[in-house]
C-alpha cells in the first residue's frame, strides 16, 4: 500500500512566505517525539518522529491542482504525494500555509499531536496512527479515507474533545499552582493512609513530566517504609488506550516500593522508572516487568536482581498486610498504585513466558516476601 515516508531530514526552515522548507517543528514535553510540518513547493505534510523513525504521518494541503489518480513518482522518489481531486476538498490547490499560524498541541500522553492553524484544527496524529500498518492522521481537507489521511471532519466527534482535553490540560500545568494544589493533595492522601512523612525527593530533574518521592517511615504498626510516588498520574500514561476499550481505570498509576533497606538507596530506582512511560512511549500496568538498562551490578535494589516486577495486589506473596493506597482520584479518574518487586532476568523471562501469575505463583512458593530488603 501506498503511504507517506517521506520525514524532514535534511530541510531546512523556511524563513520567508511560500519558501519551501519547514513550517513548524516541535518537541513533545517529555522529549519523546517530535512533529514536523514541512512544505516542498507542491504538498505540505506532517511527520510525527520517534527518535529518528516517523511513526505517524498526515498529508494535509495540495498546492498544485489535484492529479484523477495518486502520482506514483512522487511517492516513488520519497516525496509526499498530491492528494487526489476526489479527496480534497481543494482540488485547485491551496495557497502555501503561513507558519506564523501554525503551533503544535500535544496530547497529555505524549504520543500524539494535533496540528492548530490560525486557532482552529488543522491536522491530528493521535498515538494510534502507525504509518507500517497503513494507518495515516487525520486531515481537516481530506475527505474519506486514503493512504495519505484520513478525513478530520469524520473524526471530530472523538478528536475535537480530545484536543479541548489537551489545551485544558497544558493551561492547568502552566498555572503557578497547579503542582502545588495537586502535591498537597496527594501528601493528604497519602498521610491517611500510610502515616506521617519524612524525606521527600525530586526525581524528574526539571523535566516534564514532574514527579516526586515521599518517604513514609515506618509506624507502630508497620514495620517498613513505603515510598511512593507523586505526580505520575497527573497525566495518562500513552498507549493505553490503544490495548484497552475503556482505559480510564489504568491510564493513571502511581508507584510505590515497601522496603527495610536505607532510603536513599531504594529511591534511586525511580529516577528509572518514574518517568519511564512518557520517555519510552509506553505503559505499565499490573503484571509488567521491566528490565533494567544498565549493568546489572548496578541495579538499584541490588541481590542479583536486574528488573521489577509490578503488581496491584502484592498480598499473595508473604509479608506483613499491604495497606490500601485506593481512593485517590485526578481528573476525574482513579489512580492505581503499583508496588515494585525486584526480580531476577531469569525470572523477568518466565514471567514473559508463562505469564506474571505464574511467577508470582513460584516466588511465592519460594516465600518471596513483597517488602524489598537485603
């Protein structure tokens, strides 16, 4: 099947109206992916990258009139196409697009974005686009579906509020106290549930998403410290709604590590995984493991280990009762926590091979207990 691979390598900026070159090129918030809207004198197309791959595409004007059929040499020379006459809505073409009125808008999870000309929608490549599956962006002068875009205006009933959800959700971050609010909201929760707390540490370097780590010392009652994470679950994690109908329930997660080993030492391993989901375009949920990238002499939790394992409801391995961290909500959704288990690479593989339960099953046979020590 025909589709757009052209990407932006090698253009430059075009610096004055109608030059061919690049119209707009932006960065995702988490340094993930970027898009790119270049012009080359004849079409103008978005590139959604994943590093140095397009993973998403979206054909968006003809400037030229419209050819009865796709031209096959363009495609073959790697150039974006000309939309067909029976797909445009202008089959003259169009002027070549101002770049002053063009601006990205990302989506929350990092993984899509949509194109804003002069303030109205323009073009969008959600996360689910996946140019090796034939499966372009949505543009606003398509109409029906081709290899090149599909039509915006077919799709507005889903993808208009998913882009008021993303400006709302960018204006609410750029507010002066917007961490603030959401940070002593979740230390409450967090209190109610676990006790006081004691050392607290930034763990995103400045960077987007924000994200931090409070330490709940032991109690009377509970022998060990958790600590857990903040702000993981201001934002949907990506891909999620890709592999479940209604995400809603697993798209926010925070996590959290039980352990009588120095703190300090337990909290590294966050500096790995709390931004994990946005840097990598992924998700996790209950059952996942993850592999550590590094040496496993250096791994974090140290005895061996060299990835975790998480999981919802660490209760069916020994140790002392899991406390309920349930009932915290953002965005008017639920945020899951899930506890971290350091596993062996040996183990990581069966848990990949026969499933997380399976592994569970024999750790716990083994009286693995879910509290982290040495």
């Amino acid at each position: 099947m025909a589709t757009l691979r052209k990407g932006a390598r090698g253009s430059r900026l075009a610096t004055h109206q109608g030059q061919p070159g690049i119209l707009l090129e932006s960065e995702s918030p988490y340094g993930s992916r970027r898009v790119v809207v270049e012009y080359d004198g004849t079409t103008t197309a978005a590139y959604l990258h994943d590093a140095d791959v397009v993973v998403g595409a979206a054909w968006i004007a003809n400037h030229q009139p419209a050819p009865p059929s796709t031209d096959l040499s363009r495609l073959d020379a790697g150039e974006a196409p000309l939309m067909p006459a029976g797909h445009t809505k202008h089959p003259g073409g169009r002027p070549p697009l101002d770049a002053r009125t063009l601006r990205a808008l990302w989506f929350e999870e990092g993984d899509g974005v949509a194109i804003i000309e002069g303030g109205q929608l323009l073009a969008v490549i959600p996360g689910w686009c996946e140019m090796s599956r034939g499966m372009p962006g949505y543009s606003r002068d398509v109409i029906g579906q081709t290899p090149f875009g599909w039509s915006l205006d077919d799709a507005m009933e889903g993808l208009g509020p998913r882009a008021d959800r993303a400006t709302a959700f960018w204006r609410w971050r750029q507010r002066e106290d917007s961490w603030a609010g959401f940070q002593q909201s979740m230390l409450g929760h967090l209190l109610a549930r676990l006790g006081p707390g004691a050392r607290y540490w930034d763990v995103a370097g400045g960077k987007q998403p924000t994200i931090g780590v409070s330490e709940r010392p032991p109690t009377e009652h509970r022998p060990y410290t958790v600590l857990s994470t903040l702000g993981m679950s201001c934002q949907r994690m990506p891909v999620v709604e890709q592999v479940m109908e209604d995400p809603s329930g697993c798209a926010r997660i925070e996590l959290a590590i039980a352990t009588t080993m120095p703190s300090p030492d337990v909290a590294r391993i966050f500096l790995w995984l709390a931004q994990y989901p946005w840097r990598a375009i992924t998700w996790f949920g209950a059952g996942h493991s993850i592999r550590w990238y590094h040496e496993p002499a250096t791994f974090p939790l140290g005895g061996g280990n060299e990835a975790v394992l998480l999981l919802d409801d660490p209760a069916k391995l020994i140790g002392p009762e899991v406390p309920d961290l349930s009932g915290f909500s953002f965005a008017g959704e639920p945020v899951r926590w899930l506890w971290i288990l350091p596993i062996s690479e040996r183990e990581r593989l069966l848990a990949k091979e026969r499933g997380a339960a399976s592994l569970v099953t024999q750790l716990a046979a083994q009286r693995r207990s879910w509290v982290v020590g040495r």
